[in-house]
C-alpha cells in the first residue's frame, strides 16, 4: 500500500521473493534452481531438471506520486497514515535500483517490513497496526555493501474510531440514592460522548450527560443506562448497564407445608415484594444448598431421612431481609427400611432365645416372623421369642415388615441349637496280624461336632510311630505289632458334655509264622547222611511240614528233616519246609538243595556211521555224574585234539576220517569208556552249484560295499570273484569286501566258483551303484541393488543326478531362516525389490546319497538415491545426494530436454557408510542443464 492503496507490481513480487541473488551484480542473468521431477530412464534412480534461465527486474511497480526529488537514495513519502485494525501498506521507493538492503524502526504494533532485510523486493511496510493511536517518527534507511547507509524519517500516523476498552456495569441502590456509570475507551482524532436511558436503540438521551462518566442524583426509578462514542472515523455503543432502585422485602406468601413420598420430589414455593430480591433457602436454621437461592425450592429425589424437616427462607435485598415463619414442615411417606437385623443366635436344647429387629418407616408398619420363609403363627411383634428350645427350632429366622408403600425383608438369623454327645455304636474288639492295619471306630452324635480322645488300658493314646486319628473318630494303627494288643475306649465331649463308651474294645495282635534261620543246600556222597533244619518264630507257636520236591514228605513235621543212606537218585532235589499256625503260613525260600556225588554212567553209547565223502558226521554219547563228567574222544585209540564234548561232529568227512571211535568220561569220582563206533567214509565228488548268488547293492561314496554268495558241492571250494568280466586279484573269498567304494568300483559283479568236480559262475551279476553326494562348484555373490530393481543368484552343483535346489532367506539357526516357495531352481531371481528383500541368502543341494549348503551371501537393498537441489555455490550450482553403503553412483547431465543425451558428471565409488554427499556443478552457458543419478 502508498497512501492506502495496492500496486500492480505488488501480486508478482509475492511470488518472486528469493529470484534475483547477488549474480545480477556480475551478469545481467540470474541462474534460477527449480526441481521438476522427469520420468525415471532405465538404470536411472531418481531424474531432476534444472533450469537455467535469464530473469530482469520486472517495472511493475507504480512510481509514488509526489516523490522528493532531493539527493537522498530514498524517494518515499514522508507522511503517511493508517487505521487502527485495517490492513496497511507503505512502499519505500529509492533512485538507486541496486539497492539491497532495507529497515524502519520503530514501527507502531502489528506493522513489520515485509520478508528478511536483504533482497530487494523488501520496500514494503505491511500490517495492520493494533493498539496504537497518534503520530510515530520512523527511520527509513537503505544499505549496500560498500556504499554508506541512508536514512530519512517518516512520519506514520494511526487514526481509529472509538474503540470501548472499559464497559459500564450495573447497579442496584435504595431509592433516593446515587448512582454512577463509567465507561473507558480510546481513539483518534477527538471522541464525543452520548449517555441515553432505555434499552438499546431507543433515542432518550440523558440530557448534559456528553463525558465518559454519567452521576445520577435522587433516583426513584430502575431503568437501563448505555453510551455511544463517536469520531470522525466511526462510532461504538457500550453494553446496557441496569439501575435497579429497591425497597424493603416483604413476604406475603409464605412456603407450605408437604408431603411426599421417598423418591419423589417435594416444592416449597414463597411470594415477596421488593426490588432486586435475592433468596437462601433453609432447613433447621441451616442453609439447605449453595443453590438454592430461587422464589422456588424444588427438593429433587427426596430421601427418607428428610422426613420432619423444617423448611424456611430469606429474602434479602439492599433494602433488608425478611424470613418465612412458621417453618413449612416436610413430610416424607416411605415403605419400611431394616435399621438393625436380626442376629445369629446359639442356644443350648430346653433354653430360651429372642431376635429383635429395629426399623424406620412411615406410617408405622406391621411385623411377621417367618422360619425358612415359612411364617410363624401370631409371631407378629419386633421381637421373636423361643422358649425351650429344641433341635426342631433349629434354622433360618427372617421378619417381613409391612406398610402402606410396601414391604421390606429382613436378613436371615440362624439359631444353632447345641446338642449334648451321646455314643450310638462304640468301638468293637478285633484281632489283627502283626504287620497288618487295625482301625477301632466310634459313631457319635452331638452339636456342635464333638471332639475324640482315645485311651488305651487307661493311658490317653497320641499320635505318632504306627499310630494316627488319637483324636478323631477312627483310631488307626498301621503295621501292627504285638505291643498294640490291649483294651481300647474313647472319651467323645464338646462345649455341652461328655460321653465314654463302653465296654472297652479289646485288640488281639497274631504274628504269622516268620523263618529266622532257612534249610541251606548239601553236598554228600551218594550213600552217606545229611540233616536239613530250620528255625522260626510266631504267635502261637507255629507247626512244620518238610517237603521234597513239591510233595510233603509223611510225618517230617520237626524243625529238622534227617536223610540216611542218600541214594545218587537224590541228586538235586529240592526241599523246603512250610511254618504254620493260626496267623497264616510261610514256605522256606530258596529250596535247599541236595547234591549227591557219584562217579560217570552211560545211558546212550555212540553208533556206527557210512556218509559220502564231504557230508557231515556226528557221533553222541550221553553220561550222567556228579560232578559232571569231561569228555574226550578218540579215533583209533588216539585223543583227538578239542574233541570234548558229549558229542564230535565233522562238517565234511573225508576218506581220511574213516576209524573206530569211542570216548571216555570222566569226573572226580572215577571215568567210564564207551563202545567203539566205527566211521566208514564213501568218496563221490559233487560238483559245485550257487544256492544264493550275490545281490544288487547301491552305496554312498566312501562307504564299504560287501557281495556275498552260498554255494554246495564237494570241498574243498574254491573262490575268484570279478568286475566287468575282469578276475580281481587276491579276491578269493566267498565274501568280497570294497573298504571305501568310490565311482571306479562301480559295475557288474560275479564270482566263479569251483572244485575238482567242475566250475559254477553266479549269474545274474550283481551291480554295485556308487551315489556320489552333492557338491558346489561355483558358488552364488553377495548383491547389492536398488528398491525396485532385480536381484539374480546362481549356484553350480555336481554330484548324482538328479539334483534338487532349495533357495533359504535367513541366517542358519535362527527364527527368520526358512525355504523359500518355488525357489527351487540352480538361480533364484528376485523382482521388484523392497527393503523386506534384504537379508542374507543360501541353497541347499540335495540328492540320494545327503546334501550340501552354499555359502551364505547378502543381498543388500537401498533406498532409490535422492538427488536435490541445494541452491548456488558462488557461479556453481549445488546439489545433494542421499547415498546407500555398498552402491557405487554416476551422476550424469544433458542440456536437451526433447533428445537428451547423457554426459558423466562425476563417478562416485562404493561408500563404506551410509551418508549424504555435496557436490557443486560449474554451469557454462547453458540455457537449461538436466541431471540424473544411475548405479552402474
């Protein structure tokens, strides 16, 4: 604004603030940085166009009119004026079109010299001043570096229409009384004053009242006062203050008495005279509630406690106060509410016993006495007495109480009648075995529960070792012995008697016969004596019965068994002896057996035998003797060397086997020698044949591999075992044994086997299949990519086909390694990229024979470089980049913007860490530059 008004010029200048730098020094061109962001080329991250342009200063504003010619730069008004409130604009003009910089100080409150003090687009005063009214001296003054600063002064003035800072308020006086009304307000130029009477809008001014106070004398009316102000820039009307002129109060109808039931709501009402009455309502002499101050009490939900409650008020003015007499009187109507409950009683049978209640109701209620809901006849008082008491009258009390607005239940009163014990089944006597349990038990009854001791043969019994329930009804005594054998009562008592019962209960302890000292095993020589015994305890004393064998032996019924002349036949029999009395029996463990030695008898001789040469011969004697007996066999007269035992077997027999053959057994107590067998060997050779053939076998490198084969025929047999048709040196077992198979020995396999009698080749071949494990050949790269691109990682693998791959994102071990879905293939190719790529990645190879892992690589994924613009470094252009670790970048520029062709700018290597790069471009003259950032 110049003088009050808006130039053309101003609208573009809003928008071209920061355009011309200080370059219009040097150059009549000013290089201009815009971002506009251009559709991304391939491999390109982020593209941006710069624009360089030419710019001049655009005469777009009006010249002021009535400029000072003199010789000062500035050429601005020296005057001028603004509204308090309105929205002002003052230009500071200058005959020097280089000027830059610009300051008015001071300035009146809300005004501001528009921008930053610098560029030269700042000529303007603006604002909109507030609170200020008058002339201000301000000092304009302009700079240039280099160049001393000019001032000159301007004389800025602020006019208002009356602005009312301090309102009139109301009063109320006695009548013939005094009264006066301020009001404050400011404005510019002279304010003129106008107090009327009325409300606002009518025209009744008081007459001589023209200043901002008006003094009313004598006044006997109420009535509303206000003021208007007026200059030559507007007017303001005040509020309405209120003049109320009272008189003394007086009550002519006074509040009423009430009733109401709980609840509800009760209204107290008074009629008074007097002016600017006020009102405080009481109860009992005490104020009732801060609010309630109206010609009418409501009491909202009227609790019963405000039944008879006294209700007066106060009415009060300049004047003086006047209160209602006599007390309205609030009478509150509610249904029974239980004060006091009946309580718990505990009587003894044949007492007396008395529940009371107390309650507060209006009108006065009725009583009815119920037992367990159920009402008890004429039991209609307050009180419920019950004389002679029995265990009938035992239960729950409650008391219904009634009036006219409804019924209320009291809580439940238990009478427990206390009951003296008495013993309905006393204790029985028992006999128990020693080790076994024995429980005496009482049926008792009484109230309350009764408590127990047991006494045993007059001792009171305690708890501990083998015994428990000393003070329960169930005396328990686990593992029984013979010190627990007595006479057994129990004293039952509670808080009203005692009772003992009778007669007293008797426990017999039998002990089952036990074997301290068991029959122990004999030795003897057969026709010799030996005596077995046994020693043992019980209660009663306990009976005996040997036993040989599992048969009772007739009439050994002592602690001892005595044998004569032991036949041999009595060798290794078994005897125990079964202990008894009336607690139960025990048998001897283990038997104790008998060994009766005796010198060697045969029961079966060896027998000739012919079989063809290479058939198996076997010659068997059998023998009995204690001690066993050895053996040793003979052919011809002559020991044959390992032959002992009770039978010689030969597995081939041969011409050279042929003889007479006996054996002789032998042991401590003398030696027998069997008949003579003869041995008669028939030469046939048989030719060999294969009866099981070696088989297929697949197995994993470096694993043992072993073919076998069964073949019959004459012995001796002969082995040569072969691969590919080819004989394997030194391989002449009838099992072949590969240590460590590798992929050589794989092939087909077969073993030729032969005697004198001819030659068999096992047929099929048996192939042996080696599975080679997997193994990785070329192992995937780590990357490092751009959110958006592709990620590509590829494995070679050898090993026995075929081959499956599977793609695993994540570290080994932990919670976020997994397979990858479909990724099964020798490359895994990731699209469109995101951060939730990143990470670490391998493939597992696998095949029949285990698997394999790769190497773990990372894949690094960085956000899309950010180039911007920063400004002008001196002639340069500066511009920034936000860069990734692990990324190398090319800037590179153009200057067509149709056919653009890319020049490198400047290469920048793989950063070790994330960071935010700056780096000036030295435009030539250039219209238009445009700059892109790839990654190579």
């Amino acid at each position: 604004m110049e003088g009050g008004q808006i130039l053309p010029g101003m609208k573009l200048l809003r928008f071209y603030p920061l355009l011309l730098t200080a370059l219009l020094q040097v150059m009549p061109l000013a290089r201009v940085v815009l971002t506009d962001p251009l559709p991304a080329a391939p491999g390109a991250s982020i593209l941006f166009k710069w624009a360089v342009g030419a710019f001049a200063l655009m005469g777009g504003l009006h010249a002021v009119a009535g400029a000072s010619a003199n010789q000062n730069l500035i050429n601005s008004p020296t005057n001028a004026t603004g509204t308090n409130g309105v929205g002002f604009r003052y230009r500071i003009t200058s005959v020097e079109p280089r000027t830059q910089n610009y300051n008015a100080t001071p300035l009146p409150p809300g005004l501001f010299i528009n921008g930053a003090a610098g560029v030269i687009s700042n000529s303007y005063i603006l604002g909109t001043p507030t609170n200020f009214v008058g002339t201000m001296n301000v000092t304009l003054s302009i700079s240039y570096p280099g160049w001393p600063t000019e001032s000159t002064n301007l004389a800025l003035t602020i006019v208002s229409r009356p602005i009312i800072t301090n309102q009139p308020q109301s009063r109320a006086i006695l009548s013939g009384g005094s009264n006066t009304f301020t009001i404050g307000a400011y404005g510019s130029p002279t304010m003129i004053y106008q107090w009327y009477s009325g409300q606002s809008g009518t025209t009744n001014p008081v007459p001589n009242a023209t200043n901002s106070t008006l003094i009313l004398t004598n006044v006997t009316q109420s009535s509303n006062y206000f003021a208007v102000i007026t200059n030559l820039y507007g007017r303001s009307t005040s509020s309405l203050a209120s003049l109320t002129v009272a008189t003394t109060p007086v009550i002519t109808t006074p509040p009423a008495n009430t009733t109401t039931n709980t609840g509800s709501n009760a209204t107290f009402a008074v009629t008074a005279t007097g002016g600017s009455l006020s009102y405080q309502w009481r109860t009992n002499g005490v104020n009732f509630l801060a609010s309630a101050t109206n010609a009418t009490l409501v009491v909202s939900n009227v609790p019963s406690a405000y039944n008879g409650y006294n209700f007066d008020v106060v009415v009060t003015n300049l004047a003086g106060r006047a209160t209602s007499s006599p007390p309205a009187v609030l009478t509150v109507l509610f249904r029974p509410v239980i004060l006091t409950n009946p309580v718990n009683l505990i009587r003894t049978v044949g007492t007396t016993g008395t529940f009371s209640i107390a309650v507060s109701a209006n009108p006065a209620p009725g009583y009815q006495w119920r037992k367990s809901t159920v009402a008890l006849p004429g039991q209609t008082n307050s009180t419920l007495t019950l004389e002679n008491i029995q265990t009938a009258d035992g239960g729950s009390y409650d008391v219904v109480v009634t009036n006219s607005l409804g019924s209320t239940n009291s809580s439940a009163a238990t009478l427990t009648v206390l009951i003296p014990p008495s013993i309905t089944n006393s204790p029985a006597s028992r006999t128990n075995l020693v080790g076994t349990t024995a429980t005496l038990t009482v049926g008792a009854s009484g109230f309350p529960a009764p408590s127990y001791i047991w006494r045993r043969n007059g001792t009171n019994v305690s708890n501990g070792g083998n015994i428990s329930g000393a003070t329960t009804a169930t005396l328990t005594m686990t593992g029984v012995q013979l010190t627990n054998a007595a006479s057994y009562i129990v004293i039952v008592s509670n808080s009203v008697g005692v009772a003992t019962s009778a007669p007293p209960a008797v426990l017999t302890v039998h002990a089952a016969p036990a074997i301290t000292v068991t029959p122990t095993n004999r030795t003897i020589i057969a026709g010799s004596n030996t005596t077995f015994t046994v020693t043992a305890t019980g209660t009663p004393a306990p009976g005996y019965q040997w036993r040989s064998n599992g048969v009772d032996i007739v009439g050994e019924t002592t602690s001892s068994l005595a044998l004569t002349n032991v036949p041999a036949a009595f060798n290794g029999s078994s005897f125990v002896v079964v202990v008894t009395n009336a607690a139960g029996s025990v048998t001897s463990a283990p038997p104790a057996v008998l060994t009766v030695l005796f010198a060697p008898n045969l029961t079966a001789q060896p027998t000739n035998l012919t079989v063809n040469a290479g058939s198996p011969a076997a010659f068997a004697v059998t023998a009995e003797g204690n001690p066993a007996p050895a053996y040793q066999w003979r052919r011809d007269g002559t020991n044959l060397a390992g032959a002992t035992g009770a039978t010689f077997n030969l597995a081939s027999a041969q011409a050279t086997n042929a003889g007479s053959y006996d054996v002789v057994v032998t042991n401590s107590q003398g030696s027998v020698t069997s008949v003579v067998a003869t041995l008669t060997v028939n030469v046939t050779i048989v030719a060999p044949g294969i009866t099981s053939p070696p088989t297929n076998l697949t197995v994993v490198a470096g694993n043992a591999a072993a073919f076998s084969v069964t073949a019959s025929g004459t012995p001796p047999l002969a082995y040569q075992w072969r691969k590919d048709g080819a004989d394997l040196n030194n391989e002449t077992n009838v099992t072949l044994v590969i240590n460590a198979a590798s992929t050589n020995d794989a092939g087909s396999y077969e073993v030729v086997v032969a005697n004198s009698g001819g030659s068999v080749t096992s047929a099929p071949p048996a192939v042996l299949t080696v599975l080679v494990r997997p193994s990785i050949t070329s192992q995937p790269l780590a990357l490092a990519r751009f959110v958006g691109q592709n990620a590509t990682f590829s494995v070679d693998a050898a090993g026995s086909g075929p081959l499956h791959f599977q793609w695993r994102h994540g570290t080994p071990g932990a919670t976020n390694n997994g397979d990858i879905a479909g990724a099964t293939n020798t490359s895994l190719v990731l699209t469109n990229l995101t951060t939730n790529h990143a990470g670490n990645y391998r493939v597992v190879v696998t095949n029949a024979a285990g698997s394999t892992g790769s190497v773990q690589v990372t894949l690094t994924v960085a956000p899309l470089p950010l180039l911007q613009t920063l400004g002008l470094q001196g002639k340069n252009a500066l511009m920034g980049l936000n860069v990734s670790p692990a990324l190398p970048y090319n800037i590179e520029y153009a200057t067509d913007a149709t056919n653009r062709v890319w020049l490198p700018l400047t290469n920048l290597p793989v950063q070790s860490v994330a960071t935010n790069l700056t780096f000036p471009d030295a435009i030539t003259n250039d219209t238009r530059r445009f700059y892109r950032v790839i990654s190579p």
